[in-house]
C-alpha cells in the first residue's frame, strides 16, 4: 500500500472506518503503509470459546485484569522483542498516534498485571461498535489469553458487534477467529460503524460486575479441548 505521509489521530480514524490499517515495515522505520488485505481476520463475539480452564483463570485472583492503566507501556511491551518475534512493526510514530487515540478515547488496552507488574495485554481502537485489535504480548502464562478473554467480554458489555484481528492466526482460530473475503468484512464493519457502542468503565458502578457475569456466560459454550491444557503461551 502507498506510504503514508502526515498522519494524525483524525486520520487514522477514517482509514480505519474504510477498512484500512497502518503498519511500519520495522521498529526502527519511521514510515508507515497502509494494508487492505484481501482476507480480513475476524474474531466473531458470538462464536468466541475458550477452555474451562481459562475461563476459571481469568476468574480468579491471579491476574488484576483491568482497562487503561497504562496504555503506553502496554504497547510498548506489545513492540519489544519476544521469542518468536524477534522484530516488530510498532515503530515510535506508531506509539504515538496510538497514545493520541488513546487520550482522545478511541484507544483501549486490557491488561494483565501480577504483583505491581503488568505481565500481559493487548490493545486497539474502537469506532462505533467495531473494536479493531493490533497487538498482544504475554511475559506470563495465559496473560494475554486472559486479556482476550476480558476483552470479549468488555465488548459484549459495551454493545460491540466486530472484533477485527487483522490477518487470522493459527492462536485466534482456537478461540474461534476465522479470515473473511475484505467485501464481507467491509460490509460488517459498515454496519457496526452506523451503531452506537460503549467501552465499559470500570469506576461505575456494576460495570465490573456486568464483565464478570458475560465471562461466567462464557462457560456454557466453552470448549474444553479448544485450546490444549498444555499450551504454554500467553
């Protein structure tokens, strides 16, 4: 795709709403390029399952689960160096038009922390009632798991009806993703771009609590041999 030139908060708005979205060849470019690819990942919020398992980790009091505490270091760690992915394509331009969404309030990370540290997470944009997620990071087993779980659960409270993965992965099809024609994915993405949504916040009352029942609801559909017992990763 054509590299960008100035962009900025707004902009990056209305690309996303026509389906577009950026990346930087490497950490250390300062471009951008924007990508429309031909099959769009898409992690549909009513098929989403997840093992018993999980679910009764992301219930307990291992990891404080929460939303926006730190946005910066969330994608900051998303763009550090792990085992497996060595390089990256979250430049500083990157952080900063995301942390400019962020202050705007169209950016949103959920995040994992463990005594004081934040040990997972994920973030993304929300336009409308469509939550577009970029990236997640895990230095702690089942962090991020448990973050995307928490996120599900967070849009279906606020009314979401699209969750766009970008490209579909082997991880995310255990969860349910699956990769759509771009024409179908712009159709749905359309309509919830004409739909009102909210992200939940966590200071008001009975929020927290309507997250945690949604995650309760996940168990009845849950797939005990969805995601292997013994998958280590995050």
């Amino acid at each position: 795709m054509a590299e960008s030139m100035d962009i900025t908060p707004e902009i990056m708005i209305q690309a996303y709403s026509i389906g577009l979205f950026p990346m930087a060849p490497d950490a250390r470019s300062q471009r951008l390029e924007w990508y429309d690819p031909e099959l769009r990942g898409i992690l549909p919020l009513d098929g989403f399952h997840a093992p018993r398992r999980l679910l009764r980790t992301v219930l307990s009091d291992r990891f404080e689960i929460v939303s926006d505490r730190d946005f910066e270091a969330t994608i900051r760690a998303c763009a550090a160096p792990a085992p497996g992915r060595e390089e990256t394509w979250i430049n500083e331009r990157i952080v900063r038009l995301f942390c400019d969404l962020h202050a705007q309030g169209h950016a949103h990370s959920v995040e994992s922390w463990c005594d004081g540290e934040l040990v997972g997470g994920l973030y993304g944009v929300a336009i409308g009632a469509a939550f577009f997620g970029e990236s997640m990071f895990s230095r702690a087993r089942d962090s991020s798991k448990a973050a995307l779980v928490s996120l599900v659960a967070r849009l279906r409270c606020g009314g979401f009806t699209l969750l766009d993965t970008q490209f579909g992965t082997e991880h995310l099809s255990r969860f349910g993703g699956v990769e759509i024609p771009s024409w179908r994915y712009k159709k749905q993405l359309a309509a919830a771009l004409r739909l009102p949504a909210c992200w939940p916040d966590e200071s008001v009352p009975g929020e927290r609590d309507a997250i945690r029942h949604e995650i309760l609801a996940m168990r009845g559909g849950s797939d005990a041999g969805a995601i292997s017992s013994g998958d280590g990763s995050g």
